[in-house]
C-alpha cells in the first residue's frame, strides 16, 4: 500500500508535499519555537521611556602640524527628537576641535580638527562623545587620531617693484598687506621665502636694488619684509614714462634660489619696459623661473608679454593683473596679494608631493540593534554571533522534521512500511546539518545587508534557498535513481516559496504565526518540488499496481530497483513473492529486467508487465516501444551513469522448435491406455530431453482407427508416463501441499500465491 488508504488516491507530488508540510509545522510548532526561546539573545534597552543615542565616525583621521582636517560624525536617535551635542575628548597637545551641534532634524554633522604649530606628533585613539540635549543620554565612538608633519611645498616669491615717484601708494600697500600674504602662504602649508628688488630709470643713473634682510637675498619673516619694504622711498624716473623693467627681471632671475623651490616674480610698474625684454625672458628661461606675473597698465600688456611665456613651470605662463583695477578696486592691493598667494600656493603643491590629510573611508550608519533572519524583534547590539546560532538551531529543527517525514513517506510509499532506526537517524541528522549550515548562511548574509532595504529581504529569501536546497540534496540519497542536483534544484524551489510564505505570514500576523507558517510551507514546497523534479527529469520508470487504485512509480537508472517479499531488501515490496523476485535497472541505454528467480534477464521496453507476488509492476519510458520478448545479453557491470534510453530494437522471431509428440486421439472402440497421474517433477538436476516422436495427423471424420493395411510409419518409441509404483512419490521439501508449486523460504513462512497460502 503506496500510503494511508485515505490519501491513496492522491498525487504523488501532493502527498509529499502533505508530508513535509507536517514534518515542517510539527518541527516549528514542537521543537523550533521551544528552542528559538531558549537561545534569545538579550533584547536592546527598551525605547520607552528610556532614549537611545548611538553615534558613529570615520575610523582613521589625518591633521598635520599647523594645518586642519574635517570628518563627518553620524547619530541614531529613538525616544527622542531633540539636537545632539558631539565632541572630542583626549586630544593629543596641540590639537583642538570645536564641539558640534547636528539638529533635531539632521542625523549628520562635521567634526574640524586643527594641529598648531606645536602640536605634538603621533597617532593615538580619540573618543568622540554625543549628548543629546535635553535627555540624560550619550554615546560614544573611537577614532584613531594621527598627527605629522610631512615635508611642505617650497616657493621662492621675489617681488620686482617699481619705486618711482608715482608708484608711492603701490609701496605702501605692498608694506600693509605682506603679513596677510605670508600668513595665507603659511595657512597652506608652503615653505616660503620673500624677495625685494627695486627699479627705476638706468639710464638716469639709477640703478636696479636687491634689498636685503639682515644681510639675505630672501627672509620668511614677514615681518622683517615690510620692515625692509617700509625703508624705500619712492623717487626719480624723470620725465619720460618707460622705466628698466626689463633689468629689473633680469637681476631678480639670478638670485639666489633654493633648487627644489618653486621660484615666482611679480612684477609691479605703471609704465612700459624702456628695453625690450627678449634679454630678460631669456634670463627667466636660464634660472628655471617657474611663472612671471605682471600687475601693468591694459595697454601695456603686449609689451610684457614675451616675460609671462618665459615661464618654465608645470602650470604655464604668468598671469596679467590689470593695474587699473587693482588701483580702482574695492578691495585694492590686498585682492591683488590674495590672487597672487593662491597662483603661489597652486604652483608649490603641483611641484611637490601631495600632502593632503586623509579621511578614511565613511562610517556606517550606526544601529541601535540588529535583526533577526527569522523575527522582526531586535537584539542588543553585538549579539550578532547568536543569532547566526538561533536562526541556524531552529532551521535545523524545522529541515530535520521534514527531512525524516519526507524519508518516512518515501519509504511508505513503496514498501508499505517505516523505516528503521539507521533511515530514522540518517534522515533526521541530514535535516539538522543541512538546517544549520542554511539557516547560519542566511542570518550571515542578512546582518551583512543595511536595515530596512531590499537587499536584507533578498539575504532572507536566499537563506531559505540554502535549507531547502541542501534539505533536497540529503532526501535525494533516499529517492531511487535521482540526482543530487535534482533535489538541489527541488529543494531551493521550494525553501524560495518557504520564505516567501514566513514574510508573508510574519507581515501580516507577527513572528510566531510567520515561522510556523514559514515551517509548513518550505515542508509542503519541499516535498512538492522534490517528487515534481523527480517526475519531470526521469528518463525510465516503473509503475507498481497495487490495485485499481493505488499506483506507484519509482524512477529506474543505473541503481537496481528491487521488488520482491523482504521488504528490507527491496525497494519495493510484493507480498508473496521471492524475497529478491526481480531487479530492474538502465544499462547502456535500456532498461533490463533481472529475473532473480529463473537467473535470467529480459530487455524491457515500455509497457513490459509482470505480475510479482500481489502487485503488478510496469515499465515505462515513453518510447511507445512493444515488449521486448529475446533475452538480454549476458549480465554485465552496471552502467557508470544514467544515459538517456535508446528505443528498443524489434526482437527477432524466436526459431519454433521442434513439436513435442503427442499420442493419436483415442477411438471409441479402443482400449484405454493406462495413465499415470500427473505429478510435477522434483526440482532436481535437468537430464537430457528424450528424442521427440513425430506427431500423428489427426482423424478427419471416421470415429474408427485406421484399417491395418496403414501402418504407421515407424517412429521412436514416446517415452511412456512413468506407471504407479505401490510407494508414494516423492515431494520437493519447499513444494506447496495443495498445487505442489516450489516456493522457497523457511518452514511456516512460505507463501504460495496460486493457493494464497501459508505453510
């Protein structure tokens, strides 16, 4: 009997899944829900009334020496809406950042950290502290803090000034806002060095001036620059307007320049070069002057321009300031030095290494709690390792029930019993491992996901795949002939609609509803989608009639399916036949019929029958090929895998042998021959057949024997039945006492099935 007489009638991919939906709701409803309570991790602080406030920050901060660094600090509030203060504590000596306000309404803020000139180098761990303000809650967070001086840009700035009697204003704003200048050189990180060179008219016998500071061509004293700049008095130049610019280059190109420096000029005059400046660029192009700016008059541009080409720096030719806007501009010399500083500072760091503090790469959003894979409950923070533990116990709770139901249905299914305690522990212990190393993968993969996103349900849904796919695999060693990927396949397909169920039920009816939802579902998916790919990717099997309405198929391939009376040994149990009656299987693309009993094999094409025993066992494999009736080849090695059938070839006709003599008919008028009863031979060793007589032809009509002038042509003698002796014959020990049918097996437990008896 395939199952349970009320549920015979059933499909077979229904009645497993019926079966592993059972095993699924008893696994969640008995043992899973028991033990997921048992392995609750510690639940977060309660949000009512008590606030949360959990805050995070990059990991690693750069700030230099007298330089600034910003990173952005993150906060999670709950039980609360108000603004949150963030600072740092245990700055190393010399390094400061102001506290910082993120708003009720922001959940981000910037953290400025600023390194003087003293500040102390190394790296060392900073906390970042929050308080809300307005609630007794804070948080904390580390950040690993390192401060260093890496090496700095260098630049050599000479400024080539004209001081004639109109340029006295230039001289004077050049001597106020040199501190500004320097300090912004200082503020980006640039090693700096100031230069002075005066002109006027050579001609007049004034010549070009190199000022110097304290006996140098070049001071990084601010300071000390405009005390030299405030010592010039602006005079002479004459009446005509060109002035010895054009020298004045040339003197400043030949200074005394650090070689790893980049090495600017500006040069400032209201009139045009009083000789061409071929001599001056050239100059420039010699010393390696990286950039000439100019600050002249609009309509002497042109005359300047071959001193801005000569310019050998990597960012090109100096810029041209117009004279007339710096004079009739708001904001004067100071826009000018401004713009001049920033062409500077851009021109040093493209020469030198890049010295940029770093960030590291932006913290994750910080969490008051994690989920579960299997609940919408949160746990503390940190309890991460044990809920990959929980959701793996109670997945390995839920695919062991199913997993044994399953097997236990399987085994039902086709031999009419349970199966023993070996088939009990393997199919439970299979379920478990495969529970456990699905559900641990997908609570894994489901902390790795951001809260609240698609992506976490996606992790939910593949974690159910892996059990279901892994529960496939463990129930295909117990299906006849049915591939592991098969059940792979099965199993995933149905974990998939496992999960979707739980969702779905936890969604609308809370966690305890969605797990045993979830538990019946993947069982019944399960257990559907096996017995579905088992159907939908075989290539032979057999039929097994119990009776008008119970069928059974069980998959043929390169494992012998047995069917006989042992119901342990066979994979299908016949009441009453040989223990091992026979053996089906594919072989080279065929399937074979091993008759155990006569020791012979037959090739079965489809629509092969036999009755064994009780049941009635049909091939089947879809080639509408007629019953093969020639015996098969002699047995070999089983196939090494399961080869797609090839269609029978027609059975030659069999030669007729010969006709076994019979004896004329009778006459009415003759004499009987004595007749011995008939008694069926003993089961002993076969002797030689005795030489066949030839057969009389049958009378046509005379009821009389024909006359004795037609003999009959001579013929061996027939073999005469053997007369009655006076003893009784003597019976085969495993004859049955009612036909005398040989049926083997132990005294009390032989059956007969012609005189459905047992002696």
């Amino acid at each position: 009997m395939p199952a349970p007489r009320f549920l015979s009638g059933l499909p077979k991919p229904l009645l497993f899944g019926l079966y592993g939906g059972a095993g699924g709701l008893v696994g969640a409803l008995v043992f899973g829900e028991l033990l997921w309570h048992l392995l609750a991790p510690p639940p977060p602080p309660p949000a009512v009334p008590e606030p949360q406030l959990a805050v995070a920050a990059s990991p690693e901060v750069e700030v230099f020496v007298d330089g600034r660094n910003a990173f952005p600090v993150q906060v999670a509030r709950d039980g609360f809406d108000g603004p949150v203060t963030v600072r740092l504590t245990g700055l190393p000596a010399g390094v400061t950042a102001a506290p910082v306000v993120i708003p009720a309404d922001k959940t981000e803020g910037e953290v400025v950290v600023v390194g003087s000139a003293k500040a102390v180098v190394g790296t060392g761990p900073v906390r970042v502290a929050a308080e809300a303000v307005g609630a007794p809650v804070s948080a904390g967070a580390s950040v690993n803090l390192r401060v260093w001086d890496p090496p700095r840009a260098r630049a050599d700035v000479v400024f080539v000034l004209d001081v004639t009697a109109s340029m006295q204003w230039a001289l004077d704003d050049l001597r106020n806002g040199i501190g500004a200048f320097a300090d912004a050189l200082a503020q980006a990180r640039v090693d700096f060095r100031l230069g002075l060179v005066t002109f006027r008219d050579v001609a007049r016998g004034e010549p070009v001036e190199v000022v110097r500071f304290g006996g140098a061509e070049f001071t990084a004293d601010g300071a000390a620059f405009r005390d030299g700049a405030g010592r010039l008095k602006p005079l002479g130049g004459g009446i005509d307007v060109p002035e010895s610019s054009s020298e004045a280059v040339a003197e400043a190109a030949g200074l005394g320049y650090r070689k790893e420096a980049t090495k600017v000029l500006l040069l400032l005059t209201d009139g045009p070069p009083k000789t061409p400046p071929a001599a001056a660029a050239a100059a420039v192009r010699r010393a390696g002057v990286d950039a000439v700016h100019t600050v002249v008059l609009r309509f002497d541009q042109d005359a300047y321009g071959p001193l801005r080409e000569a310019g050998t720096g990597q960012g090109g030719g100096g810029r041209y300031f117009n004279l007339g806007d710096v004079v009739r501009g708001d904001e004067g010399f100071d826009q000018l030095l401004k713009e001049f500083g920033s062409a500077v500072t851009e021109a040093a760091r493209a020469k030198a290494p890049d010295a940029t503090p770093q960030v590291s790469a932006r913290a994750a959003t910080p969490t008051l709690g994690v989920r579960s894979l299997q609940g919408g409950e949160q746990a503390a923070a940190g309890s991460e390792g044990k809920l990959v533990v929980r959701s793996g116990v109670w997945t390995g709770a839920i695919a062991g029930l199913v997993c044994l139901a399953l097997l236990a249905g399987q085994h039902h299914y086709l031999r009419g019993t349970l199966p023993g305690v070996g088939g009990v522990l393997a199919g439970l212990l299979g379920g478990v491992l495969a529970g456990l190393v699905g559900g641990a993968a997908g609570q894994g993969l489901y902390g790795l996901a951001p809260p609240e996103s698609a992506l976490g349900t996606a992790f939910q849904v593949v974690g159910w795949a892996v059990l279901g796919g892994l529960a496939g695999v463990g129930l295909s060693l117990f299906v006849p002939n049915m591939r592991a990927v098969h059940g792979l396949a099965g199993g995933a397909v149905g974990g998939t609609a496992g999960a979707a169920g739980f969702l779905a039920a936890s969604g609308a009816a809370g966690d305890v509803v969605g797990r045993l939802v979830g538990g019946l579902v993947v069982g019944f998916c399960i257990g559907v989608m096996v017995a579905v790919v088992e159907a939908a990717f075989r290539r032979a099997w057999l039929e097994v009639r119990y009776g008008a309405r119970e069928t059974v198929t069980v998959n043929l391939g390169p494992e012998p399916v047995k069917v006989g009376g042992d119901a342990k040994a066979c994979t299908v149990w016949a009441r009453g036949a040989a223990p091992v009656a026979l053996r089906f299987y594919v072989r080279d693309g065929r399937v074979v019929c091993d008759d155990a009993v006569m020791q012979r094999e037959t090739a079965a094409a489809d629509g092969f029958s036999k009755d064994v025993g009780a049941v009635t066992v049909t091939v089947r494999t879809g080639s509408g090929a007629a019953p093969a009736a020639r015996p098969a080849p002699p047995k070999s090695r089983p196939p090494a895998e399961d080869d797609d059938l090839l269609p029978l070839p027609a059975a030659p006709a069999r030669p007729a042998a010969p006709a076994r003599p019979v004896a004329p008919p009778l006459s009415l008028d003759d004499d009987p021959l004595p007749v011995a009863p008939v008694a069926r031979p003993a089961p002993v060793a076969p002797k030689a057949p005795p030489p066949p007589r030839p057969v009389a032809p049958p009378p046509v009509a005379a009821p009389k024997p024909p006359p004795p002038a037609a003999p009959r042509p001579p013929a061996p003698a027939p073999p005469k039945p053997a007369a009655p002796s006076p003893s009784p014959a003597v019976k085969h020990p495993d004859a049955c006492p009612g036909c005398g049918r040989v049926n083997p097996g132990k005294p009390g437990t032989r059956y007969c099935v012609v005189c459905d008896d047992t002696y």
